[in-house]
C-alpha cells in the first residue's frame, strides 16, 4: 500500500462556510499534504526546488463532498494523503482523504507534472521527468507506469450539453500577492476563492432567475473541479467569465479564467451542488 | 515599442510590466532592456550570452520558434517575455 501521511486538523472559524467546509481550505489542505507527504518520504519542497532543480506543476483538482458536516458538529478531522508516481514519473497524484470518526467528510485528487528547474534565479522550469535518484525512493507500487485519467472533460461537456443555461457573468480580477505563491505566479489553491467570488457576485445579482442562482449560497457544493492551462504571473489581470446552469434540477457553475484580452485560457472550473 | 515582461521578471524591471523602448530590432530590443534594467541580464541570458531556453517570447501576441534570430520590429510591435512554466 502505497505509503501515507495523515494529522489531525482543529477546526477554526474559518475552516467552514455557513454551509460546509470551505473548498479553499481543502485544497489548501491538499498542497500541505503533499509538502508534508514529500518531506517525510522524499525531500521537503524547499530542497526539491533548491537543491534537487525540480518543481511540482498543479495540473488539475478533483473534490468530492461525502458526508454533510457542520462548524458545530466537528472540531477536528484527520487528513490523510498518500502521494505516488504515475506515468514513468512524468505525472504525480495524491490522493486525500478527509474524516472523522467514521464520517468521511470528503476526498480529493491532485495531479502533479515535475518539471526542470533550468534558471534557480527566475525558476524557470521545462517538463520532464522526475529525476531518477528520486524515483528510486519511491516504494514499487508508488511508482505506475499508467497515466491518470483526466476528469474534467466528461464532467464540463455533461454541464454544457444537457444543462440549461441560466445566467452568464464576467467578474475581473488580478493576481496580487495574496494570491500568489514563492514563484511570483497564482497559488492553484486560491482558485476556489477567486471562483466564489464570481459565483456570489452572479448569485446575488438582480436577475430573472435569482431565486434559483442563489440556492448556491444554502446549497451544499457536491463537486469541484479545476483543470489548470496556464499560470497566472503575479501582478496580472484576468477575467472569470461564469456561467450559471440546471442540470437535472441541480445548480452547476462553469467558470473560464482568461487573460484579460481573453486570448489565453488559463483555468477551467466546474462546480456542482446538491439538488 | 514595448516589451511586456512579466511573473518573476517584473521584479528586475521595478515591477513595470510594460517597458517602452526605441529599438528597431528584436536584438536591440532585448539589449536596450537589459542596458535599462542590469539586472535582468543574467536572468535572461545564460553564460554564453545566449537567451536562455525557459524565456519564451511572443512578437504581437505570436509565440516565436526557438530558433527564430534577430528581426525588426515596427515603433507600434509588442514583445512579450514569459518564463515558460515557473517551477514551485
């Protein structure tokens, strides 16, 4: 079994939403598990980076919401990631998982691509493979030479071809520090709240179907999922353009971050609730 | 005409993204910036004086091939320089 790491994460006020736990800590959660995953298993990130000239590119996220908790009824859960190599170590994963007691409160997906950090000044980096005196720690079944599936496709034309369209929105936004990482680009974990932030604004706008837009805001988040193109530098502008639909009675939200020309595709979400 | 640099090589530009410039070429363009900005020389360039192989640059919003040499460029052309895939 592929090797894991796991701790117990106390609930703060922040940790939750009036309506469950907040995606933005989850993902969070997500790339500090893989930190901790590396430094106990592998080396930490600082030395990946430093000494070892390999990156971990984000390339895409998958949340699934389990069982409904609230702020009140959890003070704490354990976090549970277990990280290994697939595709002749040209893709990464790890698998998280969320729970307490016996309650599985969520689970997640990330996949990683390394790549060579060419320039230690400005972090430059190519694609390639993890280098193989690091893949020789890695036990024999964290290491698959099968690539990972890729999600969100299926789960964006399912959205856009059998919802209805409800609404459309265009919500600006530019990379501040806040948002960046050590890289001077976005931090992929500040996705959910630049998204929350264009799906709050569509929600609460005057609109003919308001009443049903705003279900997202008492309505459980079932599912996120985040593709990455390209990154966001620090400093930039983009836009979030957010698009609202019915899916069997269920809300959905698309979002598209774009260059603010809207020549470049930089990210795509989908976002489903709980009928 | 202008150089849009940006990511973490604003920081050798005091953070200005868009840096206008008299350059004819695409050659002095790139000399003319790093004459303005010292510091970005040896971030551009490696040891050999070579542009290094992460900087990717893009003539009015189009990705130049690799091998794509000196070219002139009109007072009203943007150049684009973008750190391909930023490790961390």
């Amino acid at each position: 079994m592929p090797r894991a790491i796991d701790w117990e994460e106390v609930v703060d006020t922040r940790t939750f939403s009036a309506v469950q736990l907040k995606p933005g800590i989850v993902t969070a959660l997500a790339w500090n598990a893989l930190a901790r995953w590396l430094r106990t298993h592998l080396v930490s990130l600082p030395e990946l980076i430093g000494r070892e000239s390999t990156g971990l590119v984000v390339m895409g996220f998958h949340l699934e919401y389990r069982e409904p908790v609230s702020f009140f009824d959890c003070e704490a859960f354990r976090v549970r990631g277990a990280f290994r190599m697939l595709r002749r170590g040209e893709r990464g994963q790890l698998d998280l998982r969320l729970s307490s007691g016996a309650r599985e409160l969520a689970v997640a997906r990330l996949l990683v691509r390394p790549v060579a950090i060419r320039d230690p000044v400005s972090l430059g980096a190519e694609p390639a493979p993890m280098p193989e005196a690091l893949m020789m720690r890695f036990e024999a079944d964290e290491r698959e030479s099968t690539s990972p599936a890729r999600l969100l496709p299926d789960r964006l034309a399912t959205v856009e071809t059998t919802g209805t369209l409800l609404a459309e929105h265009t919500r600006p936004f530019r990379i501040h520090r806040h948002l960046s990482e050590v890289a001077e680009q976005w931090s992929w974990t500040e996705i959910p709240v630049l998204v929350e932030a264009a799906k709050e604004d569509l929600a609460l706008a005057p609109h003919e179907h308001a009443a049903l837009l705003r279900r997202c805001l008492v309505r459980r988040l079932a599912r996120f999922d985040v593709e990455f193109s390209r990154p966001f530098f620090s400093f930039e502008s983009g836009e979030i353009v957010t698009r609202a639909y019915d899916v069997a009675e269920r809300l959905a939200f698309v979002h598209r971050l774009t260059s603010s020309r809207g020549e470049h595709l930089h990210a795509t979400v989908v976002e489903v609730f709980e009928a | 005409m202008i150089v849009v640099v940006s990511g973490n090589l604003r920081r050798y530009t005091s953070f200005e993204q868009e840096v206008r410039l008299d350059a004819t070429s695409l050659e002095g363009a790139l000399e003319a910036l790093v004459a303005r900005y010292p510091g970005l020389r040896p971030v551009l360039y490696d040891g050999d004086g070579k542009l290094r192989s992460v900087h990717r640059l893009f003539l009015n919003g189009e990705l130049l091939d690799v091998g794509h040499g000196d070219r002139a460029l009109a007072p009203t052309d943007e150049l684009g320089i973008l750190t391909a895939i930023a490790g961390g």
